[in-house]
C-alpha cells in the first residue's frame, strides 16, 4: 500500500487523541473491501467508527475508501540556511548603525562586517563571509526584523524651541460666526521673490473675523523689533480692541519679546494658534493675503528701505479703500443637505455691507470715534482714492531693488509714530 500519494491535511477535523497520519491512513484502507461490501447501515457505523479513530472528516473518509483522493504536495520548504552567527552579526550591524533600513545595509555587508572585525566587534570567518555575500535582500529583510524587535534605538531628540510659548497657546481655529468684534488671524506674507536669501519686505496682516476689518504694515525683515513696531503702528491707529490672536506657528509671534510686547499693550489679550496640517484655520487672512497683498502686488522681490516706506503708503490707501468703500458678504449660516446622492453643504450669505459698516453696527465704538470715522468716510472720494493707490503701485516698482552686497539699515524704516487721532487720519482724503 503506498500512502505518499495522500494529502495527509485535508479534512481533518481537531483531535489531540487521534492517531498519527500514517497509522489512520493505514487504518482507513484496511477497511476499504469491508466499506465497499456493507449496506447502508453497517456503512455508517463503520464511518462513525473511523471517525473517532482517525478526526478525519466524513466526506474523506468516503473519498479514501472509494479511492478518490489526489495528492496536493504542501509548499515546498527551505531547509535553514543561516544561522545564529549570520544573526550575531546583523545585530552587531544594526548596532553599530542604529538600525538603518536593510535597503541600506544590504549593499554594504562585506564592508560594515570588515570594519567591525578589525574593530575586533565580530569574527568574520571564511563561513560568515560567504553567507554576507549570498545573503538576498529580502531575507536581509526577514532576519532585520528578527534581531532587532528587541533592540532599543538610540533616543533621538528634536531640537527644542527657544521657549515653550508654543506649547502653552491652545491650538484652535476663531469660530465663523463669531459675535464680537476684536478676534484677529494674522498671518505674515513674504516678498521674497524667487529667492530667499538677505533681508526682504514682509506684510503683516491683522483681520477681524467678526467684521473683516483689516490692517496691513510692511517691514523690513522679520525681527521682533520691526514686528513690534508694525504691531504698534496698528494699534494706534485700530479703532476698537484687541481681544483675541490667532497667527500661524511662526517664530516672529510666538517668542518672549513680542509676548512681553503684547503683555504691555493689551492685558489680559487671549492667544491662539493655528492646528498642525490644518491651514483653514487662518482662513481669513489667508483670503485677504490674496485680495489685498498677492492681488495688488504679485510675487516680485521688495527688498529697500524706500520700497518698505513706500509700501506702508500704499497700505495707508488700501486700509482706507478696503475697510471703507469694498463692501464683503459673510457667512449667515450653513446648512446640511443631500444632492445628487451627496452630502453638501449649503451656505448661506447675508447683504453685502462694508467692515466699517459692520463695525459700526456692532456698537463697540465710541460717539468721538464712530464721528470721526464718519467724516473720514464723507470727505474721502473712492473712485479718486483708486487712481491714487495704482499711482502709488506704479511708483512703488519703479524704485530699485537692493545692490548686491549692500546691506539695508532696518531701522530706517522705523518711524515716529503719530497719535491715535492723527494717525486715523494719516491719509490725505482724495478729494484733494
């Protein structure tokens, strides 16, 4: 009787007290001629019976007493090629190496396995050699993961911050509809050109979620004290409170000489910032960045002293034109509806109405100020204060770029700041 020819694994049903393969085998085929001359009832309990012998499942039980069986060989293994010592050795590697990827190691066995023999870390023997230099990269691979499961690595570290002001600020995004005034994203935006190397104009930007109400300040550089300087240039002429920031991670904002800053000016202020991997967060300046710096000046390259001052000129003009005379919509309200077979989101928009207008209407001004503003408004011409903000776009390209190698003096650019009143009223009204 040959039994070789017999997949020994199918149908078998688990048993710890059945025979071994060979004895049930062996056992079954005695019963073959018996089987095959049986009625129903003897049949039956003549499988029962082997059932419980052999844990072979009924059906192929039937199978091997008609001789209907075919052979399915199982895989076919590899013996162990390798052994403890090429295992030894590719721990010592990883080591040594702080368990870089085996697409690393592989190519760079012989050499690493030398250098660490004459370091006197291993014995490369005539037999470990031989293994390195037929060992494939996918059993590399394999045995890597083996070894090194248990092995620490070394403790890397990034680079801590300067402060931990970062960890402190919350991480969140200013709601949409939010109901008062006095809430800023602010962002910085880079005229750096197509390169970034040396001392170029930045933008800063301040815009207030509730109103839309923005403020806009170049500088030279991104130095606290350009930054602080910009920041109180705005304050002095903002017309309401400072409640809430909201930047971007950035550096320029989040480091003990701007905190100490704000601390001085604005008490109590609230601090938030943007989410990692979320940049909807500061979706409204990020807007403004668009309309009112991208769309007025482009990408081009600002790097003088009189291309700074003749920006913040220029951002006195927007700052009129923008918060007084361009009217914006805003968010009402959203709604959750199915079209289409999809899930969308339907939004809606109330009447168009200026930042000032909204700002007014919020009712956070003063009687002096809401007066003031008021004849800012009545003695400005918009369609004048357009001509003049492209006349200043004209005269602000034609000023040269910085010479190489020269340096720019920052602090030219820092000029005396005006009262709250007049700085209000910095920009001469277009009707002259």
């Amino acid at each position: 009787m040959v039994l070789s020819n017999v997949n020994v694994t199918e149908g078998i049903v688990p048993n710890k007290h059945r025979m071994s393969s060979a004895s049930s085998l062996e056992l079954v085929f005695s019963h073959r001629e018996e089987y095959q001359a049986a009625g129903r009832k003897e049949r039956g309990a003549l499988l029962a019976s082997l059932k419980g012998d052999t844990g072979y499942n009924e059906k192929y039980i039937i199978r091997l007493l008609h001789g209907k069986y075919k052979h399915h060989p199982g895989p076919k293994r590899r013996g162990r090629h390798y052994g403890a010592v090429l295992d030894d050795a590719l721990r010592v590697i990883f080591e040594t190496h702080d368990g870089i990827c085996a697409e690393r190691v592989h190519p760079k066995l012989i050499e690493m396995a030398e250098h660490a023999d004459a370091d006197g870390e291993l014995v490369l023997t005539p037999e470990l050699r031989k293994q390195l230099e037929t060992v494939s990269l996918s059993t590399v691979r394999r045995r890597w993961r083996q070894v090194t499961q248990d092995e620490p690595r070394l403790l890397r570290r990034r680079p801590r911050p300067s402060n931990d002001i970062r960890r402190q600020i919350p991480m969140r995004r200013i709601p949409w509809d939010e109901q008062s005034p006095g809430h800023f994203e602010v962002d910085l935006v880079h005229h750096s050109g197509p390169s970034a190397q040396g001392d170029y104009v930045h933008t800063l930007q301040m815009v207030d979620v509730k109103t839309g109400w923005s403020e806009l300040r170049a500088v030279l550089g991104r130095s606290y004290r350009v930054i602080g300087h910009a920041f109180d240039a705005i304050l002095l002429r903002l017309p309401f409170e400072v409640i809430e920031l909201h930047p971007d991670n950035g550096s320029e904002f989040f480091n003990d000489h701007l905190m100490r800053f704000w601390g001085d000016r604005v008490p109590g202020l609230s601090w938030s910032g943007s989410r990692p991997y979320h940049k909807n967060d500061n979706r409204f300046v990020e807007q403004r960045n668009g309309d009112l710096v991208r769309g007025y000046l482009g990408n081009d390259r600002l790097d003088t002293v009189r291309q700074t001052q003749a920006l913040n000129e220029l951002y006195d003009l927007i700052w009129l034109y923008f918060n007084f005379f361009q009217p914006v919509r805003r968010l009402a309200s959203k709604e959750f509806v199915q079209a289409d077979g999809r899930n969308r989101v339907k939004r809606h928009f109330d009447t168009a109405a200026t930042p000032y207008e909204r700002l007014r209407a919020s009712g956070v001004l003063s009687t002096a100020t809401t007066d003031r503003l008021d004849q800012l408004y009545r003695d400005t011409n918009p369609r004048q204060l357009r001509r003049r903000i492209y006349a200043q776009i004209d005269q602000l390209f034609a000023l040269p770029g910085a010479r190489p190698g020269i340096t720019e003096d920052i602090f030219e650019t820092l000029t005396p700041y005006l009262p709250r009143k007049e700085a209000a009223l910095s920009v001469t009204s277009a009707n002259e």
